[in-house]
C-alpha cells in the first residue's frame, strides 16, 4: 500500500517534545510544497517538503517564533526544530539578564545547535572515511563506481545524509522586547504603524548571500577569489554564506576547489542578531518567512518590486477576508504561489520551478487577534462574524475568470438578514462592483506587486492600501432567516405564488396534461406497476 507523502500535510510530521509545548494564539503559519510547472499546466513536486517552523507562548513574557528552510533534505531543518527551543525555552533566559546577556544566549543557542547536528553525523562521517580508505588511491570516478559498486553507493548515501543544511530566522520576545536572529537568507519583518496612520516595513533580518558587501569582505579576508564567487552566485555548492548544517562547505570544505585555498570555514553559523526592541503600541505585525515567499514574488513581477512591502500589504489584505492568522498566513502563500504559477502559464521562460514557501504571522495588535480563532480551530465563523468590506457587500466564494477580473474577484451583494444562496446552473447573479482591494476566502485576486523600491523600509500609505484594518466582530449567532426567493431567481412565473387557503404553495408548474394523459390511458399503462397513489398493484 502506498504511504501518504507527510511533506503536504504537515510541517513537522515527526512527533516530537515540542508538540505539548503552548502555541501562540496570536500567529498563525502558511505553508506550500516546492513546485516545477509542466506546459500542460500541470506541476509536480522536486523534492519533499522541507521547510519547518514553530510559534510558542511558554509564558506572558516568553514567545519564541521561527522558521527553517531546509536544503538537500529535511535532516538539518527537522533537528534544528527541536533542538534550537531546548536551548532556549529550559531555563536559558532569566528576568535578570539585560540586551547583551539575551543576545549572548541567543547566539550560544544557535553555535549548540549545530555543533549538536554535527556530532549526530559522527557515524556517517566515520562509515564514508572508513569506505574511502578501503578503495585504492588514483581512481577516477568512472572507475571506481566499475569497480567497486556497492562500496561507491554507499558512500554517495553517506554523502546525501551529512550534506544537508538550513538557514534559520528566529524572533524572540522577552520582557516585552523583541529580539531577533538570523543565519541565511530567510528574513524577519516588522511593520509598524506612522504618524499619519500608514504602515512602514523594516527589515530586521540579512541575507546570508554572495552579494551581500560585508559577507564578500569576510570571505575575501579568508582568501577566497571573491570574482569567482561573484560569477557562480554560490560559495561551494550553497547559496547561503551562513546556516546550520552543510558539512560540506565547513568541516569538508577542502573538497572544494574553490574554497580550498580558505585560512578558515567559509559557511558559518555565527548569527546576525538585533533587539531589543521596546514594543509599543506602533508594532502591528511581524512576518517570518522562507526565501521562496519573496523571491516567488521577484520572479513573479514584470517590474522592479519591493518585496517586502508586497508581502505585508497581502497580509493586510487577507486580515480582512480571513476568519483566523493560520487562514491568514495561508491565503498568503496561496495568493503568491498562483501568481507565479499564472506568469509561467503566460511566460514559460520564467518562473519554471519555486521553492518550499512558509510564512509565520505574529499581530501584536491584540483586539485583531482575540476576534479571530485560535490557530488549531477549524470552520469558519458565522455570517455576522464576518468583517464587511463595504456596507452590504460580502466576501465570498464565487467562481470567475481571472482573464476578466481587474485585480479582484467578483462579490455577491447579501441584502440584510438574508443568508446566501447556493449557485445554480441557469440563474443570473446580480452583485455590486467591489472595490480593488477585495478579496474572498479561496478565491483571492489576481495577485499585484508595486513598483516602487526602497532597501530596507517602505510606506504604506496609498489609498487602496489602507492601514487601518477594520477589527473583525465579536461571532454572533448565525442568520436563521428564510431565504426570499423571487419570480426571476426561479427563472418561471408564478416562482412566489401566495398560499391558497388550505395554506398550501400553489405549483407553479402544470400538471394538466400529465392528468389527462393517464385518464385517457389509464394509470396501469402511465405508471406500469404499483400506483403510487393507492399503493394497489395492476392485475
């Protein structure tokens, strides 16, 4: 029996001590697998879903968030998981400790982890020496694989199993301060409101990456040839310059060319880390999120885009559609993953392949995130509590043709105290023309990015971006009022008949000429076998 792939189901599909400990009700995670796209449309997933997360609440003072992309398997992202909250959730941090301590533990916590990973490859590590040792010296590949087979596998196994990494940014809040660290090029938003009301995006993380000016000088003072780097965009066989895990760029870095002339590890683990940060009633969010979340919206784009500012606005958006942060998060990646799957459709020289995406979302705005579901809640929340886009008009599930929409998804108007009908085949559906930013729970619009740009901060202030975020209402009973279904929705006349005085419905369909027909022909030739009407069968 095939076994379900756990990589579309769940982040951490292994159990694992930090299931029991408490999520933060006030985030909520999104995630989607890596895809490759076919002509025909179709996609397929390149390798298991390797990202991973977690969003804790150990106390009123303790929240830790963060998120892992793994690379080359999920071994180095699955024990950072659990490892990385023991290092700091088990009596690490103390009501004593000032910035520098805090920052201090967080940077231990992050050097432990991955000396931890390392020493849990010792036997694989140990079992590839052992077999290298055995094979004569001078072979070249094509030999060696001829003449020792199984010997050449097996160490190729060994070699997949200690190759593995991860990047990791973590956010977390102590004493009412926010700390933040990161290794690799995942990154950590944090939007806040302005003066005037509008919403500015700063990013707290930086990208591990070879273009980035201050990584290049610490490799060049390592003498590494900084051109060549340039030239590949990777150190090794990584993209990232730091991370947890990737033996090979580290303890086995001499196997490199290109890095065999280095006075010392190129890819470390030493983490950039910033805080604390005060938080004052200016936090509104803070996003933790994959490369594969902004770098789909690069790819994306037909323009020059700010992705940061792209992602906190759809998470603006979908605050107001959504009924809990995990749905928020969600229609996020969902909204991003359909775009790029839509310009390959119209492009197919870009945008072939995306990675993994995750999302972390953390509202500190606490009256938005007590009217929504806690983030282990199913089903949505009744019609009342749901936030109106506009007066009268709904967000809701409809189909449409992306090729006609401009930028939105049609909305269906729901006069006050009327449930929704279900579509019907036939039926003509009257709805108002809803506004730009409007969006349905499953159905989003066509996804949009900006054109303007900035490094690490941006405004946003324009009109169809509004920052102030209605709150959504308390959940109210759902509508039990009948539905009025009127003459043109039935598609016939005589659909709203009044009663007649033996307070029946009169049919508003004729039934004259079916009588006559089984008076003339008689019941047992009309219905063939038992009447229906007396229950008596024909002789």
């Amino acid at each position: 029996m095939a076994t379900k792939r756990s990589s579309t189901v769940s982040q951490s599909p292994v159990e694992n001590w930090t299931d029991d400990l408490p999520v933060c009700k006030f985030s909520g995670v999104g995630f989607l697998t890596n895809q490759r796209y076919r002509e025909d449309g179709g996609r397929r997933e390149e390798h298991e879903f390797e990202d991973r997360s977690f969003h804790f609440n150990v106390d009123d003072d303790t929240y830790l968030y963060a998120v892992f992309d793994g690379h080359d398997g999920p071994r180095a992202s699955d024990f950072t998981v659990q490892r990385l909250p023991a290092e700091l959730l088990l009596g690490q941090l103390t009501a004593y400790m000032n910035d520098e301590q805090i920052k201090g533990a967080l940077r231990q916590a992050f050097i432990a982890v991955e000396k931890g990973f390392f020493q849990s490859l010792d036997d694989a590590l140990a079992e590839k020496t052992e077999l290298q040792l055995q094979m004569p010296e001078g072979l070249s590949s094509y030999e060696a694989y001829q003449q020792f087979p199984e010997q050449v596998a097996r160490i190729q196994a060994l070699q997949d199993e200690i190759s593995g990494g991860t990047t990791a940014v973590l956010a977390l809040i102590f004493q009412h301060k926010l700390f933040v660290a990161n290794v690799g090029d995942s990154r950590a938003l944090l939007c806040r409101e302005t003066m005037d009301g509008s919403l500015s995006v700063a990013q707290l993380s930086v990208d591990h990456v070879t273009n980035n000016k201050e990584e290049l000088t610490r490799l060049a003072n390592l003498g590494l040839d900084i051109q060549q780097i340039l030239r590949n965009h990777r150190i090794g066989n990584q993209e990232n310059t730091r991370s947890i895990g990737d033996y090979g760029v580290k303890g086995g870095y001499k196997d490199f060319d290109i890095l065999s002339v280095a006075t010392g590890e190129p890819v470390i683990a030493e983490p950039h880390i910033c805080g604390g940060f005060p938080i004052d009633e200016t936090f509104f969010c803070l996003v933790l999120m994959s490369d594969g979340v902004y770098k789909s919206i690069e790819e994306a784009s037909d323009v020059e885009t700010n992705s940061n500012f792209d992602v906190v606005r759809l998470v603006t958006e979908e605050l107001l559609c959504q009924n809990n942060l995990t749905g928020v998060a969600q229609a996020v990646v969902d909204k991003v993953g359909r775009a790029h799957h839509d310009t390959f459709m119209n492009q197919m020289s870009k945008c072939q392949k995306r990675d993994d995406m995750t999302i972390l979302i953390r509202i500190f705005k606490e009256e938005i995130a007590n009217s929504m579901k806690s983030p282990r809640a199913t089903g949505r929340q009744s019609l009342a509590g749901m936030p109106p886009v506009s007066p009268g008009v709904l967000p809701v599930s409809v189909p449409y043709n992306p090729s006609n929409a401009i930028g939105s998804a049609p909305s269906l108007f729901i006069p006050p105290g009327v449930q929704p009908k279900p579509q019907q085949t036939g039926s003509t559906q009257t709805g108002s023309t809803p506004s730009p930013t409007t969006s349905t729970p499953t159905n989003v619009p066509l996804f949009t990015v900006s054109s303007s740009r900035s490094d690490t901060q941006s405004s946003a202030s324009s009109a169809s971006e509004s920052p102030t975020i209605p709150v959504p209402a308390e959940p109210g009973a759902a509508i039990e009022e009948p539905l009025n279904v009127d003459d043109e929705e039935m598609g016939g006349e005589g659909a709203s008949e009044e009663p007649n005085e033996d307070k029946k419905v009169l049919p508003y369909v004729d039934f004259t000429d079916f009588f006559r027909q089984v008076t003339e022909l008689g019941e047992e030739h009309v219905y063939g076998w038992d009447n229906p009407a007396t229950g008596e069968t024909p002789a």
